[in-house]
C-alpha cells in the first residue's frame, strides 16, 4: 500500500478495563452501566460469556452494556467455562471457581492450553481447594478455605493477585497475601486496586503485601471504558513505515499504564527499552526500533508466557521481514535501518493477535502472506476493515 493523507486509527475499548469492571458489576447488588467507543474484542466477549453462565444478566447495545447481577450472587455453572484466548479471563475464573462447592471446568482456545496456571494453581491448592493441573482445561473444586497468610508469585504475571483482589469481597476472614519475586506490569496491578476502589475496595498495597478481607460491592451506575492504550504503539508503527501518511490518534491513558513508555517510544535515537511494566507492546516496539536506529529491548523476560513466547517469535517475526535481531533471556537486541521486506515465506502468527496486527501493519508496506488473521479479533474486531480503509 502506498497511503497518503491523514488516516484516523480507532482503538477499541480497553479489555484490561473492561474485563475488571465487568466482574466488579457481577458481584454488585445493582445494575451497571458500562459505556464504551468501538467495538469488544472477543476477550471481553469471553468474560461477559463466563459470567452468564454463573446468573449475571448482560443486554449488550451498541456502546452500552447493562449488567444485571444475580439477587443471591453468583451461581456455579452448570457447564464448562471457556475463557477462549483471554489468561485473565482463565485466572479470574479460577477463584471465583474455587467459591464453589461443586467442580468447575475451567477451559480456553489452543493458545491458552499452553500458558501456565501453576502460581495460582499452587495458590488455590494451598488454601484446601482440589485443582486438577497447572495448566487449563482444570478442573476446580471448593470451596477454598481462607487462612491467615498465604504467599503468590508475581515476577512472571499479576494477574493471579488481581483475580483475588477481584473475588475479595465474599472473603469471610481477613487474609494477607505476600507478593513474592520481582513485580511485573505494575501498572495493571494498581489498576486492578484503583478500579476495586471506585466499587467499595479499601485494602492497600503496601510494598510486598497486601491484606484483603470482606467489602461490599456498591456500584456507581455508570463507568465509561477508555481506548486499550497498549495497541496504541501500532498507531506510531504505521506512521512510521509510510511517510506521505499521517496517523492520527487520540492518546487516552487516563490510568498511566503505558504514558512513559510511549513518550521514551517516539524519542528520536532511542537505544534502550526496559519493558518489564509493558511487555505486551515488546513487538511492535521491537519493529519500531528495527526500521529506526536499532537499540534494545528489555526486561521482558515474562513475556515468554503470554500468548506466545514473545521474545522468540518476535525475531521469528521481524526476520520474515527480513529485519535484523537477536533475542536475549530478558529482551531483543535490534541491529536497526531495516525497512520490511516482502518475506518468502508464510508468516506465522502463532494464534497470538499482538503479532499478527504487527505483522499486518509491516505487510501494508511491503506485502506478506499472513495466517489465523482472524486471533486479532480478540483485543481489534475492527483492525483490518480499518487497514483496508488505507488502500
């Protein structure tokens, strides 16, 4: 494609925001609303799917969903849950599994069939719970029985420690939880604690614990969704490859997830990017310093057990693109002034939608044979009618 123009790039609504508000109107005793521009992805899609099977009512409209919890709270489904492509939708589920008396199957797509389970598996285990595996499908059977103590690891992922934060209000018994190991996506951690907030959560995070206990879940009517600022680096990748086309944007990160990340992401001679709170953006950001002056990526050591081993498949990626680098434990090294050659082969996607919008972003200049296009759709429903909008 050769775009001219100015070309307005449209994220849709933050899954990470989204999903937490979500399970913090299910546990509520009134209705929400939650207001929204563009359309869910199938993340979202698989949450709301979750929770409609334990009693919570969902009308789904265009920019407005109403969630009706159930009057006596969350029942036990009757069938499997399939959290689809979505690991935080699979560890949520996990303890609000572990409520139930009965067994629960907890199960996804192909992609989250090979991520681990194995922190809050050990979590759930240690707190009387029966857990099948560490990985999914799992089945788990409560209820957990609360204990004074209990210790988690988050040096590889926060979403265990969010999905307890998330279930913390029918605890009966006070509990402190020690967060073990180098934190990671610290941003999404305060998240979680900032959103629980506005809903009634009072506990704090104080250095490498926190202590959760009983609260009740009050809901404010009406909470708007901001854009998923973490697509935002594909925005400046587009940019950057066409330069008779200007992206335009709105840069929505009320939250300060990524706002410094993004401003070191345009800073002109950039050589290193320590990623360790924003490993999700560790692949347009490595194609964005490959057609630039080079440099390095780090402390993205955890992003090896996201949808796929970020790390690996990235340089996989970029060398079908014929884009020179060399992957470390914790990052990538990018040699730089590498513009993106049409590859010889299929590029492989890996069921993984951070590669594939990437991959589609470096085809729009120089052509590509993509495959399993469609895993976008699970953060971008919209991305590729928006890409064809560019020819």
């Amino acid at each position: 494609m050769t775009p001219k123009g100015v070309f307005e790039y449209r994220l849709p609504p933050s899954k990470s925001h989204m999903i937490r508000e979500l399970m913090l109107a299910s546990k509520s005793i009134t209705n929400t609303e939650i207001i929204f521009d563009g359309t869910p992805g199938d993340d979202i899609i698989s949450m709301s799917n979750c929770l409609e099977l334990m009693g919570v009512k969902i009308k789904k409209e265009l920019g407005k969903w109403t969630i009706e919890p159930p009057k006596n709270g969350l029942i036990a489904p009757k069938q499997n849950i399939n959290c689809g492509n979505s690991g935080t939708v699979a560890k949520i589920m996990s303890v609000i599994a572990a409520t139930f008396e009965s067994e629960v199957t907890i199960d996804g797509d192909i992609s989250l069939r090979k991520r681990s389970n194995t922190e809050l598996a050990e979590c759930l285990r240690e707190m009387g719970c029966e857990v099948s595996g560490d990985s999914f499908p799992c089945t788990i059977k409560g209820p957990m029985k609360l204990q004074n103590n209990l210790e988690i690891d988050v040096s590889k992922s926060s979403q265990p420690i969010t999905a307890l934060i998330l279930s913390s209000s029918d605890f009966k018994e006070k509990i402190c939880v020690k967060l073990l190991g180098k934190r990671v996506s610290k941003g999404y951690l305060k998240l979680t604690i900032d959103l629980a907030r506005k809903w009634g959560f009072k506990a704090e995070l104080k250095e490498d614990s926190i202590e959760l206990f009983s609260w009740n879940v009050k809901s404010p009517g009406k909470v708007k969704i901001p854009s998923e600022i973490s697509l935002y680096p594909m925005a400046i990748l587009l940019d950057k490859l066409h330069e008779n086309l200007q992206v335009k944007i709105q840069k929505d990160d009320s939250d300060n997830l990524l706002s410094s990340i993004l401003e070191n992401l345009e800073i002109p001679g950039l050589k290193m990017l320590d990623l360790i709170n924003a490993s999700d953006i560790i692949t347009p950001s490595a194609a964005l310093m490959a057609i630039s002056n080079g440099g390095e990526i780090i402390g993205v050591e955890h992003s090896k057990g996201k949808e796929s081993d970020r790390i690996i498949k990235t340089c996989e990626l970029l060398n079908g693109f014929s884009m020179k680098c060399e992957s470390k434990k914790d990052g990538i090294i990018l040699l730089g002034k590498d513009l993106p050659k049409r590859p010889e082969k299929i590029i492989k996607t890996h069921m993984d939608h951070r590669l594939a919008m990437t991959a589609v972003i470096l085809a729009t200049y120089c052509g590509a044979e993509i495959d399993d296009v469609e895993i976008i759709n699970v953060t971008h429903p919209d991305f590729m009618n928006m890409i064809n909008e560019l020819r």
